[in-house]
C-alpha cells in the first residue's frame, strides 16, 4: 500500500508530458509516397541525400570517418492508429512493438542503417535509407559502431 503524498516508483520515472524535437536536416531521395519505399531499407541500393541545416554544419566534423551512420527520422506519414500487424512472408499478427513495422502509436522515429557514401558541405550521400523525400525530418544522426553490433536479435 502506497502512503498518502507519496509517488509509484513508475510515476517517479515516467513523465507522460509530451515534448519538442528539433529537426537537425531533410532527406532527399527518389520515394514519392510510402508505397514508393522498400519495406527496409537495407534492401535497397537506392542512394538518397540528407542535407543538414546550416546551424548544425559543426556536427558534421570528421563524420566522412564513418562507414556507417544509424539515422533517426521521424515517419510523420506513417499509421498510428495499428496496434498488431502481420509481418510480411509470416501468417500471425505480432504487436507493433516485436516487429519493424512503419505503423505506430506515435509517428514512428526511424532507426536507419545507411552506408555513407560521401559527405559535401552538409549533404551526406546515403544508401540504404528508406525515406520519403523532403517528408521526414532527419532528428539525429551517429556513427555505427562496432558495439552496435549483435550476433542473436531473436530468443531461440
């Protein structure tokens, strides 16, 4: 039993208030609309562009080190409404959040593996990113390390 004026180890931690994000660029590529898109965009060699905006032009420095960059974009377009879905080449629904569907509650934040191809001001030259164009803001962007790596993403 929780004491009177005391909060929940969950309410402690856990704020529902809703909050800013700043778009850092813009992603330029051939994808019109989401049918457009590979349903990843590792399957693809499709080469898109991200520009940075001027103001972030120092978080570019050393960055044509990286081989590969994990993208954040935010998937305004995507479904928020779908809660389960069937993944595609399998027969049962999973819920949203044990699959990589583009559906979400929120609009999805992307997590994209892209390989840099070439860096030029503040355009990075990208492939593997499944984009719309000049749709998703681009919120972050980090190096792919060999951490990031991992050699089991299913329990047997």
């Amino acid at each position: 039993m929780q004491k009177k004026g005391t909060t929940s180890a969950e309410e402690e931690h856990v704020s529902r208030e809703e909050f800013t994000l700043r778009p850092v660029g813009r992603v330029k590529s051939s994808y019109a609309t989401p049918a457009d898109a590979p349903r990843q965009g590792r399957l693809s060699d499709q080469v898109s562009e991200i520009h940075i905006f001027p103001e972030y032009r120092d978080a570019l420095y050393t960055v044509e080190k990286c081989n590969q960059l994990v993208v954040l974009c935010w998937f305004d377009r995507a479904e928020r409404t779908l809660l389960r879905a069937t993944p595609p080449g399998q027969t049962t629904e999973r819920g949203v959040f044990s699959i990589r569907s583009p559906a979400r509650p929120n609009p999805p934040i992307a997590l994209e593996l892209v390989d840099l191809i070439q860096v030029k001001g503040t355009v990075l030259t990208v492939r593997g990113l499944d984009a719309i164009d000049n749709t998703p803001p681009v919120l972050d962007i980090k190096p792919f390390i060999d951490l990031d790596r991992v050699q089991q993403t299913k329990k047997a």
